[in-house]
C-alpha cells in the first residue's frame, strides 16, 4: 500500500507515443468508465475524418504504469482554437483511477491549451465532474445536454411490453406488415449506401453533412474491426434508413442515422430503433444510449421515454482561456434558423462539399 501511494504522489502526465499503443488500449480496455472515444481507433477516425491533430495525454506513476487517459484534438476553425475531448460526440473526457491523475492530466491540458493560444479546453463526459477539480482550476460546468439510456437488462419480451403501446409498438407492427426488413450490412460498399442516404437526411434536416472520409474512417477502424455495425432498413428492397451504431463496452450507440422522411408514414425509424434494441439486448449489451440532446428538444426527448429510456445529463467542462462564457453549439435554438432554413435549399452535392467544411469548423 505504501509503494501504491508514493507511485500515485510522483505521477506526470505525459503525450502518448506509438510505444504506448499496448499500454494505452489495456488500460481504456480495464476501466470501467471508458467508453469507445478513449480508444486509439477513435484517434484515428478524427484524425482520417475530419483531419484534426490529436494530442493525446498519459498521466504516469513513478513505475511507468499508466493512470489516467485524456484524448485531446486541436480544433482549428471560424470559432478560433480549441482542444476538446472529444469533437462530434457527447463523451470522452477524462479517464483516471485517482485525483491525482486527473490533477496531472488537467493541469498539462490546461497548459497546452494556453501554449497553443486555444480559445478554450472543453471535455465532455457522461460522469459528473468532480467539484473539487472544477474549483481548483476554474472550470465552467455544463449539464445542458442530456442523454436517454434504455436499460437492456429486463430481455426483448419486456422491453417490447414497455415500449409505448399506442405510438411505438403500432408503428412498429405497421412498418413489420408493410414489408420492412432489417439487415446487417458490415461490407466497405454499405458505407456509399449509407452516406449517400445521410447526405439526403442532413440536407433535408437543414444540417451540414459530415465528409465522406469520416465514414471511410469508421468502416476501417471500427465496422471491419467489429467495433461498430451498420443496419440499413428497405421497403420492397428500396433502402429507407441506414445507421452506424457503436459498440462501446457495454452500451450500444446508435451514431449516425439516415432515415428518409419520404418515407417517414411507413415508419423506417421506429422499425429501425426497435430492432437495433432487440439487437443489442441479445448480444448481451447493458444499455442502449440515444445520444446527447438539447433540452430545447422536447419533442425528441418525449419519444426517446416512449422507448423506456431514461434521461442522464452529460458534463460538458470549459477551461476558459480569457472567454467570459463557455460557447454555445446548439443548433436547435432559434439563432440558427436561417442557417438551417438556407441549407435545406443546397443541391445535394453542394451541401455535400460544403458540409465537409463545416462540420470541420464546428465539430
């Protein structure tokens, strides 16, 4: 016990080189708190994907035993610089098995953040932040966002009974008995079937695409390793839906979705969510998490309850290097009106182009 508190009091945190490669995916593998952006194949798909420089961050004990992770990305773009952990998604964030080594690692993160004359070092986690912590260096706390997690544990015949009888399971029989099926398509020539479908979505929905190389990206490091999969929904073999899904220990999140609202009476989705649910329920995952929302998003919030999920609030941290606020990225509030308003008239392949650098700028 002794030898283990005088490692921890020496620990320093240190930028991960390729050497750590072992080292590193044993400890993300090990934690019970990580989650698939602590890995070294989410590092990839950032930097494949969007082309953004990661720094990522080891705190160490004096016998070189890793304790703590900080994935970090140099975020360069109309908003100025920032590091964030992690861009695109709701989670990432610090990853340690003692304050010390989350001490560590903030204060080199806070450091470098000035050194590269960063606006701002954000992280972003599905735990509370610890408020120690936040006073000792500064930091903005934010539980804007909010998550919904099912709870798969309960087995497929008690979800289906716990799913909202009038406005899901209806939909989903109706969907069922108009011929809709479901398929697991984990080939390199789905992801042109998905992102071509994903284009139509963003653009319909008024959003900037995310580049094609992201999901190049994902299929290489993710889908062929089994660490994702792709599902798509057809109607008379027409493809309807498609959607990128992670496996991230013990949850499965549904990432990127593609429905096509043309279609949208015969209910892609819900057949689309229920057997992504019933997927992950038989492979023995725990929860089944729909991702970060903003609570301006009421009506999303309700039909992800109809699900039987429940709302967790997620942390997103700011060291702010001379802001007097944390920014605001939520595009569901009126400011972004017009912007959605305008996109939504893009031609298909210039929102394409111009989506892959904004999704850049902003992610």
């Amino acid at each position: 016990m002794p030898e283990a508190i005088a490692a921890a009091a020496t620990v320093q945190a240190t930028a991960y080189g390729e050497g750590d490669y072992a080292a590193w995916e044993a400890f993300v593998e090990a934690h019970p708190r990580s989650n698939i952006y602590h890995s070294l194949a989410w590092k990839a798909v950032t930097e494949e994907g969007l082309g953004h420089r990661a720094i990522y961050l080891k705190a160490v004990d004096g016998g070189g035993s890793i304790r703590g992770v900080l994935p970090l990305f140099l975020i360069k773009g109309i908003a100025g610089r920032r590091l964030v952990s992690v861009p695109m998604r709701d989670r990432g964030g610090l990853l340690t098995l003692d304050r010390a080594s989350a001490r560590a690692l903030l204060a080199e993160a806070v450091r470098l953040s000035r050194e590269l004359r960063c606006a701002y070092l954000e992280l972003r986690s599905l735990d509370e932040f610890d408020p120690e912590l936040a006073s000792e260096f500064g930091l903005a706390v934010s539980r804007h966002w909010v998550t919904t997690r099912v709870d798969l544990s309960a087995g497929v015949d008690r979800l289906w009974k716990a799913l909202d009888r009038d406005a899901i399971r209806w939909a989903i029989n109706k969907a069922t008995r108009g011929g809709m099926t479901f398929e697991d398509d984990q080939s390199q020539a789905g992801i042109d079937l998905f992102y071509g479908l994903f284009v139509r979505t963003r653009t319909g929905m008024g959003i900037p695409p995310f580049p094609r190389n992201l999901f190049t990206a994902i299929w290489q490091h993710l889908i062929s390793k089994g660490k994702a999969r792709l599902f798509v929904v057809r109607q008379k073999g027409m493809p309807v839906h498609a959607m990128i899904n992670f496996l991230s220990g013990d949850t499965f999140i549904p990432a990127y979705a593609a429905p096509q609202n043309e279609w949208r009476k015969s209910y892609p989705n819900e057949f689309m969510f229920w057997h992504t649910i019933r997927w992950a329920a038989e492979q023995g995952f725990r929860y089944y998490d729909f991702g970060a929302d903003s609570p301006r998003q009421a009506g999303l919030l309700q039909f992800k309850r109809k699900w039987g999920g429940v709302p967790h609030p997620v942390s997103y941290v700011f060291h702010l290097n001379g802001r007097s606020q944390p920014p605001n990225f939520d595009s569901s509030s009126g400011s972004y009106d017009l912007v959605r308003k305008v996109w939504r008239r893009f031609p298909l392949p210039l929102s394409r182009a111009l989506g892959a650098w904004a999704t850049r700028q902003l992610s």
